[in-house]
C-alpha cells in the first residue's frame, strides 16, 4: 500500500508528460501543414491573381480614378438594393428545397452534392459581399494627411470604412466545404445517376462536366468505356475516391498527374468544343483546390 501511494505521483507525472509530448507532436504537425498550405498559396498565388485579371480585364477601370470609382461603388450598391425582393424569394424557395432535402437526406444521391454546393457558394458570396456593399465603401488619397487614425472598432462603423471579417470568411468557406464533403460521403451507398453519353457541360468553369466521367456528382454508368484519354483519367480517379474517401491526397495527386500526361501526350480529345488545352487547367485548379482543403481537413480531424 505504502509503495502504491509512493508512486502515485510519480505515474501521474509520466501520464502529463505522455500527453505534453503527444500535444507538441499534434502542434508540430499541425504547423507543417499550415507551412505546407502557405508554399501552395505562393507559389500559385500570382498565377492564378494574373489570370483571373486576364479573364475579366474588361472590368478594369483605367485610369482608376476616385470620381470613377465612387460611380461604380454607388451603381453596385443601388442594383444590389433593388434586386433584393427578386433574389429573397430566390433564397426562400432554395431554403426550403434545402430543408426538403435535408429531411430525407437518407435518399441523397451524388449529384445532390452539387446543388447544396451553388445553394451554400451563394449563401458565403452574399455574406461576404454584404460586408462590403451593404455599408458602401470609398477609395482615399493615402497621400493625404488627416491625423491620427480613429480605433478600428470606430472606423469599422463608419460607412465609408470597411473591415472585412477575413477569418470569418474562412471559416465559413471551411465549414462548408467539409459539410459538403460529409454529405458527398454519406450518400456513396445510395443509387448514382450515371451516364451513357459523351458531354461537354461548363467548360470554363470548375463545375465543368466532361465525357462520362468527369465533374463533381458526374460519373459513367457499370461497363461504360470512357470517351478518350482524359475521361479516362476521370474514371480512375473516380474509382480510387471510392475505394479510399473523397479527402485522399494521393487520389487526387494521381489525377493530376494522369491529365497533364494526357494534355502533354498532343493527343485531342472527342470534344471541338472543350479541348485539352481548356479543360485540363480547369481541373487541375479543382484539384489543387481539393487537395488544399483536404490537407486543412485531415490535420483537423487527426486533432
């Protein structure tokens, strides 16, 4: 009895020590993946900031003047206000589309992910963006010299002033996408639309559908052969989530892989409409995108 109670402390020590070492482990690996994510950011950062310029170069006002801008910032703010009857009902019916769903969310197929996907996107761009527009905001001379600042709570109120909550953006854009990952998950045993036909469906964006196999909740049906070599890919890729989880890295590495193969091979595809040239980047911008959330997503759950 004497040597039990000797020791008491002594176990109990060893035990704090145990879970200090494990923390430190967790925190390790945790600032890993954050240096990990960081790298991705830049070293693609400044290329995707460049094309997304490119793309949409026709909105930029040139010269940029306080004048102009303020026009533009007043127009946006006043089409945004009169839109809101239409784009409330809008949400209203979505809303309860969604409630439907989500009471019989035991029947959910695939390619029901995608709707919650538009229907959660739009819910983060208008929070976001009701940040912004909703209180108006003014471009100032950082020339001019007023003084010393107000507090950022004050200026934070002040309507020509806007702080973006950024965290909370993030947060909320990381919720969603994980929500979005448990629902695609839950819904691997249910019965999945597939297709027999070769399509070509949003091209340009990253809710792009590609032969019969590529594109989120877009999958062939049992035996059907793939329309070239990057739906074939698609199949791969499709068949290796299935097996190992829709957060598997190294899926989605393999797939990368494959369709830059594909777009390098100067084969062409079945599609005039959406060549390789097109649809490969388009993917691999959804894949890194996946991948970069899957990392975020695993260091949180292994905590």
């Amino acid at each position: 009895m004497v040597n039990l109670i000797v020791s008491r402390p002594s176990a109990i020590h060893l035990i704090l020590s145990h879970r200090k070492e494990l923390m430190a482990a967790k925190l390790q690996q945790l600032q890993t993946k954050a240096v990990q994510a960081s790298q991705f950011v830049a070293k693609h950062g400044t290329t995707y900031y460049k094309q997304l310029l490119e793309q949409n170069k026709q909105y930029i006002q040139e010269p940029p003047t306080v004048e102009k801008c303020n026009e533009l910032a007043k127009k946006l703010f006043y089409t945004r206000l009169a839109s809101i009857p239409g784009r409330t009902e809008s949400f209203w019916k979505e809303l309860d589309y969604v409630k439907n769903m989500w009471n019989h969310r035991q029947e959910l197929k695939v390619e029901d992910a995608g709707i919650a996907a538009l229907f959660g996107l739009e819910c983060f761009a208008w929070f976001c963006a009701g940040e912004i527009v909703g209180r108006g905001f003014t471009f100032t001379d950082s020339t001019q010299n007023t003084g010393s600042a107000p507090p950022l709570e004050a200026r934070s109120m002040q309507p020509g002033n806007v702080v973006v909550p950024q965290r909370r953006c993030i947060a909320t854009a990381y919720v969603f996408f994980m929500c979005l990952i448990l629902i695609t998950e839950s819904s691997n045993n249910s019965q999945i639309r597939c297709s027999k036909t070769c399509v070509t469906e949003n091209c340009n964006s990253v809710g792009i559908r590609y032969g019969k196999y590529c594109g989120v909740g877009w999958t062939g049906c049992p035996g059907e052969e793939p329309c070239d070599d990057l739906d074939a890919c698609c199949k791969i890729h499709d068949e290796c989530v299935e097996k190992k989880g829709l957060t598997n890295i190294k899926c989605h590495e393999k797939f990368k892989r494959c369709i830059k193969k594909v777009q390098k091979s100067g084969k062409v595809g079945f599609s005039n409409d959406c060549p390789y040239d097109i649809a490969v980047p388009i993917m691999v911008q959804g894949m890194d995108m996946a991948i970069l959330f899957s990392q975020f997503g695993n260091s949180r759950f292994e905590l």
